[in-house]
C-alpha cells in the first residue's frame, strides 16, 4: 500500500531527511542557530528555502512558549498634522521583525490607563513576548511599569534617566545634533535672525531639537532668543508663526521641530506676502513626503527610520533571548535633506 502525502508543504521530517540531518538540527537552525555550526546551519537553511518549509507557528508557541508576536500601541490619530512619522516607523518595525520571524500585535489606547490595562491583560494572557515603545516624553510613566513586571521591552526614545529601570534598552535619534544642523545650515547660507517654532516643554524630542538649535546659535554668536512654542498642528503652528513674522525685526529663517511646523510657517507667510525660500527660509524635522512634493520643497532634518526598525529589535529579540546587551543606548545620526525652503540672504 502507497502511503498517501497529505496536502500541504513539506514537515520538517521531509526537511531533515532532505539534508541528511535530524530532526532536532533543522528545529535548532530555525529556532536556535547559534547551536549549529556556521556551515550546517547555512545547508539547513539553503534546503527550507529550496522545499520552502514553513514552520506551524502555533506548534512552535506551545512547544517554546514563545509567540513569536510583539505588541505595540499605535499613537492616538492626530488630525491637522502633516506629520505620518509612526506610519513610517510602524512600516520599518514591521520589516524588521518579520525578518526576525516575528510579527506586531497593535493595539489602541486612548488614555494611559487604558494603555495599561491592555499591557497588563497581554502579560497575564502570554499574548505577545515584549513590546516596543515610542513616542517617549519626559516623565513617561510606561517603561517603569513594564520595567517593575519585568516584561521584556526596547524604547524608540529615550525617557527620563533614572526614572525606570538600570538595563533600559533605547534607541534614539540624535535630536540636538539634528537642531544643531540646521542651524549650521542657515548660518552657511546667511542667515543671522533665526527662530524656533516648537512643542510646548512636554514634548521629549522638540526639547533636544532646540537645545541643538540654542547651542549651535551661541556657537556662532547669535542670540537664541526667538522660541515659539504651539501644539503641532497646522492652524496653530500658523498662528505661532505669525506672531514670529510679525515681531520687529522679523526672522528671516526658522528652525521648525517638525514638519508641521514647518508647513504652519509655510501658511504664515503667504499671509503675510513673503516668499519661502527668498523672503523666509525654513528648515523642518522628520523629512516627511509632504516634504518632497510641497512648493518649494521643504528642507528637512530625516530620521533613520530603517535603520530604528533593525536596531530595535536587536535589542528585544537579544532580550528574549536573554543575551547581554553590547549596546543599552543606541543613538542614531539623522541626516539634513537640504532642498528649496532654505535660500541664500
């Protein structure tokens, strides 16, 4: 009697057999690679991928304990922004945990104490394996929760030090040196009046993107004495604005803390006549595509967004596997996309 080949892909039976090794072997190289050798591993690997075998995720959770899935907590929505910087960090953690062989599990919360709640329920439930934060503020109650229950997690961010937990693991942009370069920018082009149009204080990253601003001005002795702060939405971004534009004298340049901001100035000055890229120069943060398609384009201070993807869940996956960390900090150099906003005095 032939025996009848259920339907479906290939087990890892049919695997090991194709690559002549055990079973536990070809469970280690997808599972536990560092117990293979270097050149069995990459045989396994070549034959999965050759028979493409896909591991039964639910029969790997029960055996390992592990769900293989990390939760994140999508941002409330935020109407009359330009600003879609979770959208674009959301697709590279995506990327990078699939490549990892893990997925997100998104959640909503619209208050902290409903964040909580759902964090507790996933912990008690063995829902996900860790978490991922972000949008990270001065005295943000998160990480210390998590740290408390010892619940696995990597911050894009970087909170209050001391306020958590000794082995946070972070990762961050480097948001003064990012204020900073634009306004080494500016002064490059001419400009001496400078301003800044930024979150109130509560807000972690438009505080370090103007202590860049404030340092690099005294650096060339310039007085950083225009700050504006405005909620980061355009209509009060173009009041903030205004209320710069309106000043005697006027700037002629403004270091924006997003590009929000950047479009509130953008507004402004068409009220009041001037041109942006002649009569005003402005200098926005997170390079977002409104960025590249507004008119003239908007000079822009980009964040490694890819690169914040990968390194978060380096951190988080060597935590789940209870390696020691050989970086708790990490810190990310942005990078100035210099375009059409920012034109010579």
């Amino acid at each position: 009697m032939t025996r009848q080949r259920r339907s479906g892909g290939p087990t890892i039976l049919e695997v090991a057999r194709a690559a002549q090794v055990s079973r536990q072997t070809v469970s280690n190289a997808l599972n536990a690679p560092d117990r293979v050798r270097p050149d069995t591993l990459r045989h396994v690997l070549a034959v999965v991928d050759r028979l493409g075998y896909q591991p039964n995720r639910m029969a790997r959770s029960l055996r390992t304990r592990s769900t293989r899935q990390i939760g994140y907590r999508l941002d409330p929505d935020r109407s009359g922004t330009a600003s879609v910087l979770q959208d674009r960090f959301l697709h590279a953690l995506t990327t990078a945990a699939e490549s990892a062989d893990y997925l997100l599990l998104l959640f909503s919360a619209g208050r902290t104490s409903d964040e909580f709640t759902r964090y507790a329920d996933m912990l008690r439930t063995g829902s996900v394996d860790g978490f991922v934060l972000s949008g990270i503020d001065p005295g943000d109650p998160r990480p210390g929760w998590l740290a408390e229950r010892r619940a696995p997690f990597v911050c894009f961010g970087t909170p209050d030090p001391g306020g958590s937990a000794e082995d946070l693991l972070t990762v961050d942009v480097d948001n003064v040196h990012g204020g900073e370069m634009a306004v080494d920018h500016l002064v490059e082009r001419g400009h001496r009046n400078i301003a800044f149009l930024g979150w109130p204080p509560t807000s972690g990253p438009g505080e370090k993107r103007m202590q860049g601003w404030q340092r690099a001005m005294r650096r060339h002795g310039l007085a950083p004495d225009r700050c504006v702060r405005a909620l980061d939405t355009v209509s009060d971004s173009t009041r903030a604005a205004l209320h710069l534009l309106d000043a005697s004298p006027a700037p002629t340049a403004v270091v924006a803390a997003s590009d929000t901001f950047a479009m509130g100035c953008y507004v402004a000055a068409r009220q009041r006549g001037l041109d942006i890229g002649r009569d005003l120069a402005v200098v926005g943060s997170d390079d977002s595509p409104t960025a590249a398609v507004v008119s003239p384009a908007l000079t822009s201070v980009r964040q490694p967004l890819d690169e914040i993807g990968r390194t978060v869940m380096r951190l988080l996956v060597g935590r789940l596997q209870n390696q020691p960390p050989t970086d708790t900090h990490v810190l990310l150099e942005p990078q100035l996309v210099v375009r059409e906003s920012t034109g010579q005095v």
